[in-house]
C-alpha cells in the first residue's frame, strides 16, 4: 500500500471549533456526535487516527487558521476583528499541536526539519501491530497571524513551515470572494518569507496575486489544496486556479493538492440542494489528471483533502467514507494508465521529494 500525504487538514480548528479529539477513530468521533451542532454545521468527521493507519496516511499538513469577523462562519469561534486577535488564535493553535505532541507521542508527532522527516518515514516503512505516529508539518493558512515580518522567526521556531498569505482578502493579497493583487505588505511578506525558505501557498489567494508571486518568490511554492479552474466552467468565485497559474507552479517545480469536495468538483453543488450521488471518484480523479496532463508527468500532483475543513462526508464524493478510502484512487488511476511508481508520486512521494528538498 502506497503512503499517503495529506497536504491539507484543519485539525487545530476542529479541535478548537468542535472539541474533536482525533486520536480517536472516526466511528468513535460520529457516535459522539449524533445529532450535535458539529454535524449539523459541518457534517460527519471522516478523519480519525484508526484511519490514518488504514488508509497509510503517514505526513498530514496540518492548518493555523482562523478567519475574519467579516467572514466568519455562523458556528465558527475562530475568527478575529484585529490583528492581536488573529495573532493569538494562531498561537494558541500552534500550542495545540505542541500539547498534541506531548500528550499523544505516539499518535502525532512534529515534522520540521529532514532529519525527522526522514526517521519519521523509516518508522512508517515497518510494520507495527501499535501503528505509527502521524507526521504533522504545519501550515499557516491566511497570514494574519503575523502583525509584524520579525514575528516570523517566532512562527518558524514554533514549527510551521509552509504560509499562505490569503484565506479570503488579506492585508497582504487579494483572496477568495476578495479580488485583489498583492499589496506592499504582501511583498514585503514573501520577501522575508524567503529569509527562512517558507514554502509559500498560492491556494486561496487572487489569480492576480499568484501570478505576481510566481515571479517574485525565491523560495519554495506549492498549492496545497486547490482544484482546477478549467473544470470548473462558470465556478462562482476565484476559489480556483487557472491553467495560466497551474503551469506557472508547474515550472516552479511545485505540487497541486487537488481536493475532494463536493462544491470545488462540480459547479453550483451544495450540500443542501444536491445528492452525493452526483459526483463520484471519477469526477476528482479528472483534477488530478488535469494537473498531470499540464505537466506532461506525474510529478506535480498529489492530494490535498481539506477534510473536516468546513465540510465533512455528506460533501465528499459518493465512494468515500473516510480518509482511508483514497486508497481507492490506485486501481482507478491505473485503469487511467497511471504506472505504479505515478500513482507513488501522486499519493506522496511527491510531497515527501519537496519536503525532503525545502526542509533543512
């Protein structure tokens, strides 16, 4: 069984949002959760510890994120009205994964440099009937967090390794629903992000912004989770990413996550109106072609759930239950004519190649 990377995962939020406790199975997190305000705003869990050994998950980048009053969810408790806030609520996550890290050693652990990238990954290459730790590298989703550039290095020393400036419209760029290039704070952002070779995070941010950024980031950049645009004809939103941009982090040697949502694979579903019938496996595996088609390989792509990130099983395609269900996607990819080591790139490796590239 291939080893997954999972490049996108709000945990902290959930945590934080829901009380959810994901050293548990995720059958344990939905007994607990029947009939509760989490389900009904957010759906069914589909992530759990039981399934992230089943399903071979061995790295998840795991989110800082909290959003703006302006565009805070009803049930959200993360959101923030000044940059102290948001600060803060960013902190207190990252302090989450510590304590995650300390009381749970051998369910999660920190990834933040290669040397434990690659003792993480010997572990995971033996069998073990206890399991293995969950890789955690975190990400900073929206860079509101950061009030001033020399607060990085606190960020950096705390663990985090990939920023992305935008979730909606930041301070320093445009993002979903918010239009808009980078701003000279944006500019000056990546420009110090470099100083710590940061892999920056065009998902979410401005085609304008993107675009920019391509040309002016020295370091490392991916998309952790982002679907693509021309699939998405009449998508409401610049939620997504053109083939202009795609190929952009193409050539910039970075990966797409392509995500499994229900509403980011066909146009106008929402989980009110529409069935989960209406959209299956098939219809995600076209994002992940799509980007490899672009590449002309399989180098590039690779999987970036965003699960329980604001939508759970009742929004993901019909065949999935949990997170160990993507396993699924090996015999489709290789009726698609994807080789065996494609199908190793696109579950991880290609993740695992970055990280081993960009970590110190």
């Amino acid at each position: 069984m291939n080893i997954i990377v999972d490049a996108h995962s709000d945990l902290a939020w959930n945590i934080s949002t829901f009380g959810r406790d994901y050293t548990r199975s995720v059958a344990e997190t939905r007994q607990l959760e029947v009939d509760s305000k989490a389900v009904e705003d957010n759906g069914d869990s589909v992530i759990g510890w039981q399934e992230y050994q089943r399903g071979n998950v061995a790295i998840v980048f795991s989110t800082l994120f909290a959003s703006p009053a302006r565009q805070a969810f009803s049930y959200d408790t993360q959101f923030y009205k000044t940059f102290d806030e948001a600060h803060r609520l960013y902190r207190d996550q990252c302090l989450t994964y510590h304590k995650l890290f300390d009381s749970h050693p051998n369910h999660f652990c920190l990834i933040d440099s290669n040397s434990s990238l690659t003792q993480h990954l010997e572990q995971w290459q033996t069998p073990s009937a206890e399991g293995h730790p969950v890789g955690l590298v975190i990400l900073m989703e929206g860079g509101e967090g950061i009030r001033k550039l020399d607060e990085l290095r606190m960020w950096h020393e705390m663990g985090v390794r990939l920023i992305g400036p935008a979730w909606v419209g930041t301070r320093f760029c445009g993002g979903t629903g918010e239009p808009g290039p980078l701003t000279d704070d944006g500019r000056q952002l990546l420009h110090a992000m470099a100083d710590y070779n940061f892999i920056l995070d065009l998902s979410h941010m401005d085609e304008q912004a993107v675009l920019e950024a391509l040309d002016i980031y020295p370091g490392p950049i991916v998309a952790t989770h982002t679907n693509c645009l021309a699939l998405l004809p009449n998508f409401p939103n610049n939620r997504h990413l053109s083939d202009r941009a795609l190929r952009g982090i193409i050539d910039r040697d970075g990966v797409i996550g392509s995500v499994p949502f229900n509403t980011f694979l066909k146009t106008g579903w929402k989980r009110s109106t529409s069935s989960r019938e209406e959209v299956t496996l098939e219809t995600y595996l076209a994002h992940i072609d799509h980007v490899c088609q672009l590449a002309g390989d399989s180098q590039h792509a690779g999987f970036g759930s965003d699960f329980d990130g604001g939508f759970g099983l009742q929004s993901i395609p019909l065949e999935l239950d949990t997170v160990a269900d993507l396993q699924m996607l090996e015999p489709r990819l290789s009726a698609h004519g994807y080789s065996a080591n494609d199908i190793k790139n696109i579950f991880g490796e290609n993740w695992i190649a970055r990280l081993r590239k960009h970590l110190s």
